[in-house]
C-alpha cells in the first residue's frame, strides 16, 4: 500500500486549493458495466473470497514490534512517534512499517486508556487504512479501532475527519480517545453545533477532527458558497493582489483528505435519503396570514374525494375534484391565492401539515418552537427546517411563533459529499444488507471482522398483538418479569417520542420505576445511559439509544442474565433494528432480546396496509394464524420500505446532478 495509491494524483482537483477528489459523471456505458459486475461478479466473489483472512497478516506483524514498545518509556515512544512521522511520508503505507505503527498506537492505548488493542481490532484498523467498509458487531469497540488508522494517516502528514452520526458520539469519543493521539504528538478537534465560524477551522486545523456528518456537510456547503465558482489558486491571489481580502480566510475546512465515517450505513443509507440544503432567511411581512389561510382551506377538503394520501410516499395529490374546490374556496382572496399553481402548492403542503406531520414522532413543540426530529437517530434537529413553506404552516397549525423562510443557497446529496474525499473509510455493525448499493454508489468494499469472543445472546421469539394496547400490556409484563422479578436491567426500544411517552405512562400507572430518554430529555442522555445497566434499571428509549451507545453493566448484572432488550415496534431497515438488538450481549456478556409489537403499528399500515388488514380480519375470526405468516408481513413491509427508501436516493442523485449542471451553466454552481 504505497502512497501513491493513498494519494491518486490524477484524481485530484486540478489547481484547486483545496484537496478533494474531482468528480467525473461516468457514462451510459461504464455505468452498465458497474451494473453488471455488481449483479454478477461481486456476489460470486464476496461468497468465495474471505477478505477478513486477508488481513490476519496485520496481527502478527504488529506483535513482532510489541516486545520494543512495551520495552520503551514514556519518552522513548515520543520520539519513536517522531521517527515514525518522517519514514511514514517517506516509505509510505508499506507492511512492516505499518505493523509498527499499530505497535506503537497500541502501546500508547494500553498506557493512556488501560486497554489494548486486540486482534479482530487490529484487523479492522487496517482495513480501514485501506479505504474499506468495516462491518463490526456491536460492541466489538470500533470507536477504539478508528485510532489506528487515524494515528498512522495524522502521523503521515494527513489531515483526519471522524465522523459520527450526532454531537454527543462526537464530542465523547474525541474526548475518550483524545489521550491517545496527544501522547503521540497529535492534537485532538472537535466539531459541534453552534460553533463559531472561527472555532470551526481552529478544530478543523487539528490532526485529528472528529463531527457529526451534518457539521461537516454544511461546513463544506458553506465553504462551496464562499468561493463560488472561482477556486483556483490563481483567483485567490488576484484577490489578495486587489487587497479585498483573500476568500481561502473565510473556509473552515483543509479540504476532505481522509475520512472515517462511524456508523456509515446510517449515514450513507438514511441520511442520504435527504438533500442538504444550505439556505438564507427570505422575510415576507404576510407569511402567517397565507398559512392561515392555507390551512382553513386545507381543512375544508374531504379526504378520498378532494386528494389522495400516500404514506408510503409521504405525498398528498389534489384530486380534479379537489383541485376545482380550492379554486372555488380561493375566490375573492388577493395575492398569492390568484395563482392556480401557486394556491395549490400551499393547500398541498397544508395538507401535508394536518396529515402527514405529528407531533411527537416528526417533531416536537419546544421552547415555542418546532424542532425536526430525526426519524432514523431519535434526536432533536434545532438548526434545521423543511422547506417550500411546511415549516411555517406546522408552526401555524401549532400555534407557534412563525419563523422567515428559507431561500436555497446550495445542496448536495450525501452521496456527493462523500464521493470527493482523497480516501474514504466507515464503520458499521450493521452493513451486509447494503453492501451492494454502497459498492455501487461510493466505490467502498464491505469487509466482516470475526468476533473477539463467542456471542452469548438469547434471540427470543417476537411477539405480535393485534392491537397497541395489547402490546403495552405485554411489554409491561415483561418489564415486570424480567427487571422487578429478576433484577435484570431493561431497555425498551420505541420509534417515536410519542410511544416513548405512552409506554413511560402505562409503567408510571404499575408503579415501575423507569428512566425516560428521547429528544425531550437529550441533555440527560450520558446520565440516563450510564445507569442503563444497573441492576433492576429500566429504560425507555427511542433510538437515541440505538447507535453508538454502550451500556456497561452493573455488579451481578451478567449473573442474572444480562440486559434485556425489548423492541416495540420494526424500523423501516432491518439494520435498525439489529442495532437496537445490539445493544445486549456485548464483547461475551449475556444478554437477550425479543420484538413486542402490533398490527397497528405504522410500518404495516404504510407499506403493508391490505396484506395486515386480511390478517387482523382472520385473527379476529378465527383466533390466531400461523406463525410464519407473521414474519413473511414484517419481511414485505420492510422490503417495500427498504426499495422505497433506495428508490428516493437514486431520485436525489440524479436531480443532484441535473441541478448542478444547470446552476453551474448560470455560474452559480453548488
């Protein structure tokens, strides 16, 4: 692995100041062949090959350094350090020297952190450092093996982004890992919301960076904006020559070098269902009164006859029926109500408010304001808005303080962003089921890393009720079962704020103490979680507690069996929920999990609504059905949720690219 493979010269963007991977649309052509290859080739070859046994090698070559480095002192290392920073620019990413480097990151974990790298460790930093996506089981440590490809690039002279799913993953694994790479010699940044401009590119500037992947997005957007069209070397000097200030003081970032992005299938599948769109405040003096408006008409439209909702889509359409009625509700009303397109735009996404968009699950009512919730990380967005005019009218229908819409400045798609780093690397515990589009669409191999230790998790049956209140009843009864009878602590997974809240109320009314996390009660998250594992504790969270969260168990706790995961309601993504699950049964521990759910749950009325209504009507007729027809439901509602949540990527990438290529013709660019 030389450093010109690290670096490809002729991929860079030409005379560009800042280091990104230049990026050519490929043609008709070379997209069939990608197609085809990864529908023929690559699956033959992913279930002959084994590429965890690849990289064994990497074991043993460290080991043949680690009686040298444990042997060395505190200063000896230092400058061990040192050395290694000049032959790493020099010889580059060569096997032996690379062996001893992880020997020395290693060393100085053990020192700093009291925790040593182990093999399957080793085998995931390397993989890493050559730009693979690495599936490891939650639990296995993959924010301990990110250092080791970090250290070895930063030591190399190249900037590092670590990049994680929200704020909190970022700003405690920087801290966490932070002794590491300042024993090394490296210093340590990190990227959180609401940082100053200049803050920013201090943090930016250091060896190691470590932000949530929307931070860095919209610092790019930010950056893009700043230098408009005009990013050559030669344009930053006329510049400075006109004495107007030069426009490369204004980025924060260095460029996108080498990046490692934890959690990568949440960021490269979810996320990327969304555009990233960077806009300035537009005011319109009369905002409130046309949403009004809006919504009284809205709400005088029938359902079936006046439009049709799609919730598999997310989409409301006007009917001809409906339509004519808007037109005959809009008359006499000035401005923006003249324009047949325009008034029907605005009924449309009033619409979309009263219909589409709950309190409690798509957003929650805070401090006065509406605040986006994530669906996919159950935490709260505060900086973000949905655009074209929603977000005002769900501050209308709220009762909220209206707030100035939003002009678009730039977007980018994730997938876009991605695409430009020199070298790009992920993390994940969940992977296998996306491997081929992430093959397809960021060019990086999805390689499992073996277990440290045997797994010892207890995967019991699901259960499915047929109505909400049955399955309350039933996860009550578990919690009682398994934490007041058995002492074990309990974690109960929700999708929603809302559900979070009506499983609280019914273990409030059996007198169950519980902790309560969602994106209500985000700032008590490291508490809440560090008692996760007590003895007896239970916990209702929604997926905030589903990602890079590591609940310790507490004293006795694995004698009684573990912690015990129970999952009320299936995600859209399979992926989802096993990393729910993955939050038992860590590095060896016991643990168990089950799904306790029902027929009323959103998943099967949105992508298997007629299929769950032939099953409700037979249970209610004949009692019970067999078994297996329960899971071949989940199975078509997450097939039918997963294809759409593809299908919406690919639209995004290509009207992606349309949008580019027309904005840069008028010279505005991203």
């Amino acid at each position: 692995m030389s450093r010109a493979a690290w670096i490809p010269a002729e991929q860079l963007a030409a005379g560009r100041p800042y280091a990104e991977r230049s990026e050519a649309e490929a043609g008709w052509h070379d997209r069939l062949a990608k197609f085809l290859v990864g529908a023929t080739v690559e699956p033959l070859r992913s279930a002959l090959s084994n590429p965890a046994r690849s990289l064994a090698w990497i074991v043993d070559e460290t080991e043949r350094h680690e009686r040298k480095m444990r042997a060395a002192t505190d200063a000896e290392l230092l400058g061990l350090s040192r050395d290694m920073r000049v032959r790493l620019r020099r010889e580059g990413f060569a096997r032996p020297l690379v062996g001893a480097a992880f020997a020395l990151v290693r060393e100085t974990a053990s020192r700093t952190q009291g925790q040593r790298h182990y093999g399957a460790q080793l085998m995931g930093g390397l993989a890493l450092l050559q730009g693979k996506l690495v599936e490891m089981a939650t639990g296995e440590g993959k924010t301990v093996t990110a250092t080791l490809p970090a250290s070895v690039v930063a030591l190399a002279g190249q900037p590092v982004h670590i990049i994680t799913v929200n704020d909190y993953l970022a700003q405690r694994d920087a801290e966490e890992m932070g002794p590491i790479y300042r024993f090394l010699g490296l210093t340590v940044g990190c990227v959180s919301q609401g940082m100053p401009a200049a803050e920013r590119r201090q943090a930016y500037a250091r060896s190691i960076t470590y932000c949530s992947n929307k931070e860095l997005a919209f610092d790019y957007l930010r950056d893009r904006v700043a230098v408009a069209q005009r990013r050559s070397r030669l344009h930053f000097s006329l510049e400075r020559l006109r004495g107007g200030g030069a426009r490369e003081e204004r980025l924060v970032l260095r460029g996108l070098h080498y990046g490692i992005v934890d959690e990568a299938d949440s960021v490269f599948i979810d996320d990327a269902r969304t555009p990233l769109i960077l806009s300035s405040v537009h005011d319109s003096v009369d905002e409130r009164e046309v949403c009004d408006e809006a919504l009284e008409l809205a709400a005088q439209l029938a359902p079936a006859n006046d439009f049709a909702t799609h919730l598999a889509e997310r989409e409301i359409l006007l009917t001809r029926a409906g339509r004519a009625r808007v037109t005959e509700l809009s008359a006499g009303r000035e401005g923006v109500w003249t324009s047949a397109r325009a008034r029907e735009e605005l009924v449309t996404q009033a619409l979309s408010a009263i219909t589409l968009f709950r309190r409690d699950q798509h957003y929650i009512v805070a401090d006065g304001k509406v605040q986006i919730v994530d669906e996919s990380t159950g935490r709260v967005m505060p900086d973000r808005s949905w655009e074209r005019g929603l977000h005002q009218l769900i501050e209308a229908k709220e009762g909220c303080e209206s707030t100035s819409r939003h002009e678009t400045l730039a977007r980018l798609t994730y997938q876009r962003l991605f695409r430009r780093y020199l070298r790009l690397a992920g993390m994940s515990g969940t992977a296998k089921e996306v491997a081929r589009e992430i093959k397809q669409v960021y060019s990086l191999d999805v390689v499992r890393i073996p277990l440290n230790r045997p797994s010892r998790r207890r995967n019991l049956p699901s259960r499915i009720y047929l109505t909400r209140a049955e399955k309350w009843r039933a996860v009550v009864y578990a919690v009682e079962r398994r934490a007041v009878k058995a002492g074990r602590p309990v974690v109960i997974g929700t999708r929603s704020v809302q559900a979070s809240e009506e499983i609280s109320s019914e273990l409030t009314k059996r007198g169950i103490e519980h902790a309560l996390l969602n994106a209500k009660q985000d700032k008590d998250e490291a508490v809440i979680i560090g008692k996760a594992g007590e003895p007896g504790r239970v916990t209702v969270a929604t997926n905030m507690a589903g990602r890079g969260t590591d609940i310790r168990l507490g004293l006795d706790v694995a004698e009684r069996g573990g912690l015990h995961v129970i999952l009320t309601e299936f995600h859209e993504s399979r992926r989802i929920d096993r990393q729910f699950f993955g939050r038992c049964a860590r590095q060896g521990d016991p643990g168990s999990c089950e799904a306790i759910v029902s027929l009323e749950d959103e998943i099967y009325a949105m992508f298997a609504q007629k299929p769950t209504r032939i099953v409700a009507r037979f249970i209610q007729n004949h009692g019970a059905v067999p078994g297996f027809v329960y899971g071949a439901l989940r199975a078509l509602a997450q097939f039918r949720a997963e294809w759409r949540g593809a299908q919406m990527r690919v639209q995004n990438l290509r009207l992606d690219r349309r949008l580019d290529r027309v904005l840069a013709f008028s010279g505005r660019g991203e």
